[in-house]
C-alpha cells in the first residue's frame, strides 16, 4: 500500500475515494460491486475495514463513522438491501472490537455522491447500489507524551515537537495539542523509557527508540563520542605508550542537565513519531528522519560537531511532510500502533 493513501490498487474496483476526498488522502469511501441483490461484502471490502478504516477507529476514540447505504437502479428492493449492506459494515467493525459508539447511521436511501476522480459522472457499475463511509477526523489532534519528565527541561522537548508538527496540523486542517500525562490518551503517543543505563564504546550503535513510540532517554544520555589520545604537542610524531593522556578518549556528548540535551531528545522524539506515521529513514543531517548519530559517529565527528548537529534546527523532507500530512488528515497512519497497548512504562 502506499504511503500516501489509504486506498490499496487492488482495492479499486470495489473501494473508491468520494466527495470532497482527495485521490491520495480520501476521508470519504464508497463500497461498491456488490453482487446484485446480496449484502455480503466482497474480499477488498473487508480487507479495506479491516487494515484501514478499523485502524482508524481504534487509533482514535473521538473518530466518528458515517455510513449510508445507496440504494439506487433497478431491481434495488428499496431501502432494506441498502440496510442491509451498512449492517454487513457495522457488523464487521465490531468482531473487530470496534464499539458502536463511533457509528452514523443516515437515513435510507439517499442521492449518492459522485466520485472525486469524476466529478461529473454518472455511478459507474454496481456503485449505485452501495455503502458510502465518511471517517469524521476531530479537528484537535492529540499528541501525548508518557514520562517525559525523565527528561530535565522537558519543556523544551515539547517546544521542538510543537515547532515541527504544528504547521504540518495547521496544512491538514487540524489543531496540535501536546499533552504531557502517564494516563493521557491520544492520537499520537509516545513514552519516555528508562532505557540502557550501560555505557558503550563510542563508535557501537545506540538505539534511541525503536520505532513503536518509545525513546530511549538513558540512551540518549550515555550517548558518547571518542575524542582520542591527547599528544604531547601538535607536531610529535612518536608518543610513548606509557605517557599517552587517554582522559579525553570518551566523553559524554550531552549532559542531561542543559537545555542541548532536551532539544536532542526533542528531535529524537519527532523522529520516532514519524516512524508512527510510517516515514523511512532519510540521508541529509538536518533531516528529522536521518540516521544521523549513525553517521556522525562513523564519520569520527568531534563532540562540537555532534551537539551542533544532534541539538540542532532540523525539518522533514518535503516529501515526508506532504505524508504526515496525509496521516493527519486521514487519521491513518500506515507506521503501526503506538506504544499504548503496551501497559505501564518502566521506572
């Protein structure tokens, strides 16, 4: 599936974007070709409930379903085939586990929308008699952080995640909100673990998170680079193994107390976010979703060099915007559930 819709190719002959629904980030469905006077869903129509319009439900309890049944064409026996078919969908939602709090059910039938792709023509085949499904998203989306006071001036942290998701929200026509709580529920969510307190050579990769909503902060802050031998004076050229000062041969990056630190942590979280919402890795240092510890380190980059980089001003490629953007509007979010499911963090 791409990235960039909620809509399968393979889906296409029974699950269509409608209404005001863009191609590539529809929030209005159609279900179409049906077997003529049969409400049994088709294969492509539960797979769609079941990996994306499920997926959407469950991610965000404020997310309301609207679904009507067409009931258009000859031989259609009124509304009762029509209601029919949107029970078929709201029976499946709930062996999904979906509660039918979310479920609109409109009156039956109704003049049936017109496809985005078309906007002028008539029903293709079988989509005069069908299901129309319209995902209402909330206009406030809920980004919760769990234990994010395992960070000092985790204030800073939320400012970094604020200045890089907020005007992405605003274009999907949505209003960030952070919250800071163990017992918050949100969209989005991420949690703060205690993480390896162990410390490790400087060039042996460090997992920071694990792309399920979690960041390592004790990681982070055992985060360390190797400075190498102090010689006795620029321009020796033998230094006597029994003299060499190894003190600066692996120091800290960061220390947990300054402000560097949380702004560090700060873009360590943005980038596990955008593991949420199913982004790659990206080349570039300044990139949110850049390996970049990986590459600094085997670059053999100093200290100043990695803290100018880790604490610094980054942003997200402009592809990957244009997905998160997507993500938001929609509310699907192909990267995987967060770690909400996954009990009480460590302390």
């Amino acid at each position: 599936m791409a990235a960039t819709t909620t809509i399968d190719p393979k889906w296409r002959n029974s699950v269509r974007p409608l209404g005001n629904s863009t191609e590539e980030c529809p929030t209005d469905y159609l279900l179409s070709n049906f077997d003529a006077q049969s409400a049994d869903l088709k294969r492509e129509h539960e797979l769609f409930i079941e990996q994306v319009l499920a997926k959407i439900l469950r991610n965000n309890e404020e997310v309301r379903l609207h679904l009507t049944g067409r009931a258009g064409g000859p031989g259609a026996n009124g509304g009762t085939l029509a209601e029919r078919r949107v029970d078929s969908v709201v029976r499946l939602l709930r062996g999904l586990g979906i509660p039918p709090e979310p479920f609109i059910v409109s009156e039956l039938p109704r003049r049936p929308l017109q496809p985005q792709s078309e906007p002028s023509a008539k029903p293709g085949p079988g989509e005069e008699q069908a299901v129309e499904l319209r995902v209402l998203i909330p206009p406030r989306l809920r980004v919760v952080l769990k234990d994010a006071d395992r960070v000092r001036n985790y204030a800073l942290v939320i400012d970094v995640i604020r200045d890089a998701l907020s005007p992405l929200a605003k274009r999907a026509g949505r209003e960030l909100r952070i919250v800071q709580g163990h017992h918050e529920y949100g969209e989005l969510e991420l949690v703060f673990e205690a993480g390896d307190r162990g410390t490790r050579p400087p060039n042996e990769t460090m997992i920071f998170g694990n792309g399920d909503g979690s960041v390592f902060v004790a990681t982070c802050e055992e985060l360390r680079v190797g400075g190498g031998p102090r010689l006795p004076s620029p321009t020796a050229h033998y230094i006597d193994p029994a003299k060499v000062d190894y003190v600066s041969a692996v120091v800290r990056v960061f220390d947990p107390d300054e402000p560097e630190f949380a702004k560090f942590v700060g873009n360590i979280a943005v980038h596990e976010i955008g593991h949420l919402i199913g982004l790659e890795h990206s080349t570039g240092l300044d990139s949110f979703m850049t390996e970049t510890v990986r590459q600094l380190l085997s670059q053999g980059r100093s200290k100043t060099d990695m803290r100018r980089v880790l604490a610094g001003s980054m942003s997200f490629r402009s592809d990957h915007a244009r997905r998160i953007v997507c993500a938001m509007r929609t509310g699907f979010y192909p990267g995987g559930a967060s770690v909400k499911d996954h009990g009480e963090a460590p302390r």
